[in-house]
C-alpha cells in the first residue's frame, strides 16, 4: 500500500471489496401498498443482520413516530454483526446545526453511523429550498461536522447525483468536496429519479473517481432506483468504474419501480465480477433471507426474481432436463446451491429428495435414500404444495407432517365438528367511516367445538372478538383440563394469504400462524401452516397444528383421559 | 449513402431505427405458470399490432398442435401492419433440409418471415446433440438456404450465443458467417442462459460488429433473458455496440426470470438514446398495451413496472408533491403522457393537504386548500389510518371517504345487520393433511342479511365455500333487484392483511378487495378496503365499498324503491 493513501480509505476494507448497504427499512418501506411495523422491521433487521449485511438503514426518527420506536425497540435484541444507521436531511438553511430540532431525534438514536443526504443540484438549491448555492455547502459542511463531533461515523448520499452532475458538474463536485472535507466516510451518489442508463453511471462515476484527490481518497458509493428498468446494472457499472458501496433494497423493494435489488446486486458481484460482499455461507443465505423478507412484509415471494425467485432455476421439457443434469452449466448461468436456491425439474422432481432427508435429519428423525417412505413423504409433499401448503416458513406443520408419515405422530386430540357464529350487534352503517376506539369492539362472534381426547368428548363454547380468537379460546377451553401446557403457548403472529387471488373470495386461503412460548429468559417460537377454500377451516388447522406441537416438545406422550 | 453497402443493408431501415422483434407468444408464453389459448394469442397479437410492433413471432407450428391452429385462424382477422413470424430449429443431423418433417408445419404457416435458430457452441454440438462441429454449420446453411429457396425471409436467432463466443469465437463467428451467406437477413446474438452482464455483452457484440465484411454486412440482432436482472441493460447495451434489432416480450414475460421487457427497452432506447423505434402516437400506447396483455393474460398488471407500472410516476410525501407540481422533470425521468401512462398522487399518512387536494382533483372535485373542509378531511384520514386504514391501494374507498365528508355520497343502501356462519360438515381430522379435491369442497358457510333500499327492507340468505363468498353472494341477493347492475362487478382479487400480528389472532384485520367490470373490451379496476378485529366485517366494509362505488360510476343517483 502506498504512503499516498490517507487515513480514511485505509478504514475500508480491502480494494475488491464492496461493502452492502441495505435501505429496506427506509427506502424499501416506500414502496405503494407496503406498510411495516415496528415488529416487522425488527424482523426484517435480524434477517439481514444474519446475512451478513453490514449497514443497515433503520429510518429516519423523528420524521416518523414509528422510526423512533424502532431503534429504541431495537436495543432489547442487538444485532449481531451489522452496524445499524439512522438517516436524515442536512439541516435546513439559516440554522447552526447545534440548534436543527431535526438532528436531536437522529443523535437519540444512539447509532454509531448517521446517513445524512443534501443537495447536489444547483436548481433544486436555489429554485427547491430557495437558499443560495453556498449555503447549501454550509448545510452539508456543518451537518456532517456536527454528526462527526458527536463521536459517530456519517455517510453522506448526494441526492439527484447524475442529473445534477450532467447540468452542472462543477457545483456539484463542490457538494462532495464540502462532504469530504467535513469528515464524510463514504460519498454515495444517488440516482435519485431512476433515469441514468448504465453507461452514464460509468462514465460520471469514473469522473468522480478521477477527482478522488480533490475528495480526501474518500470511497464512493452507489444509490439507484429502476425506474429505467437498469436498477442492477447501473449499480454493477458504478462498482466497475469504482464505487465500493452499493445501496440497495431486500427483493428490490422501494418507491415507484423499487430501488437497486441486492439479491440480484450481490451475487452478480461476487460470482461474475469477482468483488466480495458476503462468506459463501452467507450467500447461501440469501434466498431463504429474501423469502423471510417477503413473508414478514406479508408480500408473495418474489416467483420469477432472477438468483432468488422459485423459478429462477426452473426447467422444464425432456431434453433440456437431461442437458440440464449432465452438463448444468451450459444450462444455468450460476449454481443455484451458490445463493441458496435450488434447481426444480418441473416435470418430474428428483432434486428434492436429498432437501427434504437433511430437513427431517434436524428433527432428530434418520431416513435412508433408498427407503421407499422418503419417496412417498415426497410424492404427498409435492401434493399438498400443489394444494397451496407452503413449510418453507411453516417448519413446525412440516415436522407433524413428517411424524405423520413415519407413524411417529401421537394423537393427542381429534376434533369432531366446529361452529362459528359471526353476528353485527351494532349494525355497521355503510358510509359511517366511523372507526372504533380500540377495546370497546363487541364481542361479535361465538364458536361451538367438539373434540375427543383419549375416551373423553368435550363440548365447548367461546367468543371473542373474530372468528379466529374465538376458535381459538374455544379449543383451549376445551384441552386445558388434560393440557395444562396450552395455556402458556401464546399466538405470536396471524398472516393470510390469498392463493390465486383471480377467483376472489372462491380462492384458497393460507393461513400461518406463529406460537411463542417462554421457558424462563428463552423463547420458543413455531410456526404453522393451514389451507383451505374457508378462511375458517384454515385457521384451525394451523391453531391445532400449533397447540399440538407445542404439546409434542412439552409432553413427548400423550394424555389420556380415564 | 456509401456503396460499399450491400443490397441486404439497404433493405434495412435508418441507422438509427432499432427494429422491434415481439416474442411473448412463443417465449414469454414459457413463463411458469402461464397459459395461452389460441384465442388469447389472436388477441394479444392485435395488441402488439396496434402499438406498432413490426415483427410478431407466432410460435412454433408444429412443436405445439395450438400454434398450428394459430397462424391457421389469425389469417380470418390479418393483422394491419406487423409481420408475423414462424419460429423453428435448424434441420436435425444427416438430413436434407428438403426432407426435414419439422419444416412442413412452418411453411404451411405461410408468414413471410422465419425465424430458426441454430447451436453457437462447439460443446452443445458435440456433447449436446451429438454431431460434427462442419454438420452444424451445414445444418444452418442448409436451413436458411431451404427457406430462401420457398421465397421466404430468414431470422437467424444464434443460440447461447455469448457463452459460446467466449469459450470458442473462432467457431461461434463461423455459424454466424454460414449464416449470413445462406441468406439470413439478421443475425439474432442469443443470451439464452441469461447469466452475461452488460459489459461483456458490449464487448462481445462490438466484436461481431467489427466482423461485419465477413457477414456480408447482415444486420445484428439482440435476444436477452433477465436472469441476471440485466436483461433491459444487456438489449440496451447491445444496441450502443451496433445491434439493430432487439427480440423482447411484453412485461418482460418468460422462462424462469423472463425475457428483456419491450415495455421498458422501447421508451429507454427512443426516448434516452435518441432511436427510433416506434411514432409518438404509437409510444402512447405502450401502457394501455402492457395492461391490456396482462389481462389477456391473467396475470394482475405489473404495477411497479418502470414506465408502464400504475406505481411508475407515484409521488408520496407533501413536499415531494409540491415540488414535483412546480417542476415534473426535476422528479421525473420523462414525462409520463409520453409513453401513455400518468402521474399520481398518492394518499398516505405522509400526505399533507396538497396531496389530498391534488388526488381530490382527480375525482372532479375543486376543494380549496382554505376551506375548513380540506383541513377536516386530513384529520379525519389521519385518524383512519392511525386505525388501520390505508387508501394508497384503495382509491375507490377513498374516493367514497371524501365525497362523504362533502355531502356527495347518495345513500344507496344500508346494512341493518348481518349473520355468518360457518360449520364443519365434514370433520378436520388433526393430522389428516389429505388436500381436499378442488371442486369438491362442501358448503360451509352460511350469511343472512338484512338491509334497507330506499324504504324497502329486503332479508335474504346465501350460501359459499367460505365466509366472505357467502357475504357477497348475501348482499347481491339484496341488492340485485334494485341495482342489477352489481351482477356485472366481479371480485378480481381478494388481499387480507393482519395488522400489528404481534397480538395474535386479536389483532385488527385489513381486507383489499379489487373489484372488476368489462364494459366492450374496457375493463375499469377499482379497490376498496375494510378494517376491523373482526375479518369478516372488514371484508363487509370492502364488499359493500365495492359495490356502492361501481353503483356511483354507473349510476349516479341511488334508485328508490317503491
């Protein structure tokens, strides 16, 4: 290394390098009909803090009740490896960055990195805020200064990056020289309209790095949107033209057209291009991270997004198949074991098999190859997949499923019939937008339930303020007295899925639901699956899925009643 | 015009037109999960047609007995402008091209244009199909020349192209040369595993470029697939090194990852690179071609699609708004009237009155920003969405919201109450996971509902598969003698979101329900939301949403009953 390498670049890592930024929290929260809560985004951060990503945007407190609570909420269950990162505006014009109201929510955050973005176009300076075009470097000076004498690291995104510099290369070079000088460690320049095509990218970016003496060696990063379609390829070209930061969303989520998709970023970088991003254990991470993602969002999995998506490695037709099985790589442009993935014959599956023998071999069950039960656990699989069943996220059905199979599945309870009443006590005035206070809903539905348990039949009864609440009591109601246990198992999470959407109402219905269960400071989580034509019917298969294997840990025999 | 250019040059158009080559019918219908009729075909090749596509590949007559049938029935309805393409292998090993039985299907498809493609890669020749690198390019030669000789005009699609020339340029360039002298009048550079980045194919296509006095001047052509996520950039990138045609589909439909999307390839090169592709008429209709085929098609249209996406030009965020109203081309990467689509304000718990009163516009109403009303109707939308609420993806309640708040929503009927019920006519089993046969689902669930017309008071019961069918089958039954129009509203698609699941199955309910009527070959879409503890009351809400605003839009005055 020479001695002409200041301080800060020696900070980053090595030259092949390029360090993940991942804006799902913030940027990808943007995106039409995608709402999160804070729960959601302190599961979306662990997923990607056990890939490997290591900066993760959280949001920007302050300008969202929501974001405060987050990184508050955040501090009960740290991160492991990923840094977290608050982001926010330079201050506003005519202020000192001591007094900006914006910046006490942002330093409240207690994160060690602060992304601050400002403005790197002349018309949006004088014409947008309507300051002068030196203030504006005094707003982005004095904010980073301020971040930087409060001890944290600070990242600094030139907004509208390339239109700015094809009007005016000159001013908004000065924007990054004021960004450097004042202590910024990366330089990330923004296509913030989505419009550059890639040789553009290329070009200004190669501009920018040829101005790297001017920039204190300060390392560039790359922010883009899709809007032309070319999210992935734009970041891919700044990385060859120099940049070593890429900032991008989970599944290419974000406003408009989304934002740069890092399942398509990373291994493009690190399997064609030769950079490094994350371990290959961590790359083998990534497709089940993008459908963990997903389901937390409550968004269907990405079908036919490119390294991740379940027919990214899809073949179909005989001769392609067996082209495909003697000589893969003249069929598929990666291995799709690399990022995680699996091939699927979709006429007829072998691929499966050795999956589903490692799975059911973390149950504690051994299965041989050759034993004809692994072919039929396979066969009626690929059944109920068809049907609508998903285990992917639905561990705890597939382990009853599996136990079924193998005879291995001790019944505990069988139910006889159910009832479920829903009825408008207060009737509901079309037009009255009138929305109930929290607690004061009715109780609107009451369930009937019959089950056996050992010789005994319980009929019981319950209500509560749904239909599914209702089941639920009901059933609890009614195995408490030879269960104790199912009082402990709390519902942790509800999600419904809609298969098929295009027949409407008449479409099946998957339901998940997640169970908690507290053993002094630990807490076991499970999650089950149910499917059906009745929203209802698919309730209580995973409701009873979840009460039994909650059961199944607890109590390895049944009970039986005398 | 220089006359060192061949005769086949010349029949080429300008140098700057970029000839458009549509395969949505034969590559993009290799999409899992999707399925064409013969008359989905006819329709979809009017649509291209229409927008101005020259070149329209068919199928492949002869490998599926519908593309026989295809070309056979589009002669009764011809297509105005474009050309119809046949698609098909070269000959098979050993065989005269004359005697080769694939070729009868396709020349009985009597188009003008054949497309074939041939193997570029020595390892598909050898291992793949088993013959003598000479054979092959006898194959090609043989093929086109076949065709020539039946008056027929030759695409020459050069499969695994880059692959190939990078494992073995010497023999990948000598399929194109046998190519180009048999008569091929383009030489089509395949992506066909979809794993090249764009810089690779710049360089690799501005080498064949360079070879052009050994291909008889023949034209280049570029057929990508997005597997890489770089399908738009790779077409793109191709045409900066020279290509001249670019083979894509509609929304980017396809194998695995899809094909490069024409929907974005069009507007990137015509309205950025300064191509000519398509008039400015024509261009216009690139969003309602894009939405039309995905109906076709059946799959919901692509709403975050760069350019043509309902969510391509939304802005969020009250500042964003303003700024975008003053300047569009500050936030926007074109003008979206250029390519037929508009720009949207959306509704958000980030909306400030601007927002509103910009989306409010939209319906046709004038609401002045100092009106105590506006000021009104904000709070009252932060209240619903602090609730749960969320009208981004549901303008038609929102719609209904605001006209409400303005004394301009006509009562057309109230709900006085309802019933469901839902029972269990055969048992569950617990553990039992045996997938009901579609079809074969038992009635289970019942809804009773009583609302008032005008002074009439109607009661009426119905039954379906599940609650909500059952609730909407109820409140047709009510409200079909009065409004027969409700017959005509179908339920498109159904979304359910559990809000904040951290409380389990007690947690408020969000239901999307998309609503569709044809009216000629315009389908309108309109979405309503409902919010409740109780899912099937939400669902009402959204139901009867639903229908009231379809009732608005064809019937501006409630009817009142005798």
């Amino acid at each position: 290394m020479t001695s002409s390498v200041p301080a800060q670049a020696l900070a980053t890592p090595a030259l092949n390098t390029v360090t993940l930024y991942d804006t799902t929290l913030r940027d990808g929260a943007q995106q039409e009909g995608l709402s999160l809560s804070v729960e959601d985004k302190i599961r979306i951060a662990h997923h990607l803090d056990q890939l490997g990503i290591p900066l993760i945007e959280g949001g920007w407190p302050g300008a969202n009740p929501k974001d405060v609570q987050f990184f508050w909420q955040l501090k009960e269950t740290p991160l492991e490896q990923a840094e977290l990162v608050a982001f926010c505006s330079t201050r506003r014009p005519g202020r000192a960055a001591a007094d900006e109201p914006l910046f006490a929510p942002i330093l409240a955050a207690g994160t060690r990195y602060i992304t601050t973005f400002g403005k790197s176009w002349d018309l949006h300076v004088t014409e947008g805020i309507g300051t002068t075009l030196a203030e504006n470097l005094a707003m982005i000076a004095d904010s980073i200064a301020h971040f930087r004498s409060q001890q944290r690291r600070v990242i600094y995104d030139a907004e509208h990056w390339f239109d700015a510099y094809q009007r005016n290369p000159e001013y908004a070079l000065e924007t990054l020289v004021a960004a450097a000088q004042a202590g910024a460690e990366w330089l990330v320049l923004c296509d913030t309209n989505g419009g550059t095509l890639p040789h553009d990218v290329a070009r200004i970016t190669a501009a920018v790095m040829a101005e790297a003496h001017h920039l204190n060696q300060v390392p560039i990063g790359i922010h883009t949107h899709n809007d032309s379609d070319t999210a992935v390829a734009n970041a891919l070209a700044a990385v060859q033209a120099g940049a070593r930061m890429v900032q991008g969303t989970m599944n290419g989520y974000g406003e408009r057209c989304g934002n740069a998709n890092l399942c398509s970023v990373i291994p493009n970088l690190q399997l064609k291009l030769g950079y490094h991003c994350l371990s290959e254990p961590q790359l083998q991470r990534l497709t089940d991270t993008a459908r963990a993602v997903s389901e937390v969002i409550n968004l269907a999995p990405p079908e036919h997004a490119p390294f991740v998506g379940l027919s990214a490695f899809a073949h179909k037709g005989g001769v392609h198949v067996s082209a495909v099985q003697k000589n893969p790589l003249t069929y598929e442009h990666i291995e799709p074991e690399q990022v995680g993935n699996s091939r699927r014959i979709v006429v007829s599956d072998q691929a499966g098999l050795s999956n589903i023998l490692a799975k059911v071999a973390t149950f504690g069950i051994q299965l041989d190859k050759k034993d004809p039960i692994a072919r039929e656990i396979l066969s009626q699989l690929k059944d109920l997949e068809h049907w609508g069943y998903q285990f992917e996220a639905a561990e705890a059905s597939f382990e009853l499923f599996v136990r079924g199979c193998l005879n291995q599945r001790p019944q505990r309870f069988e139910l006889l019939n159910f009832n479920v009443h829903c009825l408008t006590d207060q009737p509901s005035h079309v037009g009255a937008w009138q929305p109930q206070e929290a607690g004061s809903v009715a109780v609107n539905a009451i369930a009937t339930l019959k089950v056996a348990v050992g010789g005994a039949i319980r009929l019981t009864v319950a209500e509560g303020n749904g239909p599914v609440a209702a089941l639920d009591r009901a059933l609890r109601n009614a195995l408490v007295e030879f269960y104790p246990a199912v009082e402990q198992f709390q519902l942790a999470d509800y999600k419904v899925r809609i298969l098929d959407g295009a027949s409407g109402t008449g479409a099946r219905t998957r339901v998940l639901i997640e169970f908690a269960s507290s053993q002094g400071p630990t807490v076991h989580r499970w999650t089950t699956v149910g499917v059906s034509a009745n929203i209802i019917e698919a309730s209580y298969q995973a409701l009873a899925d979840g009460l039994e294997y909650g059961l199944l840990k607890t109590l390895p025999q049944p009970i039986h009643a005398s």
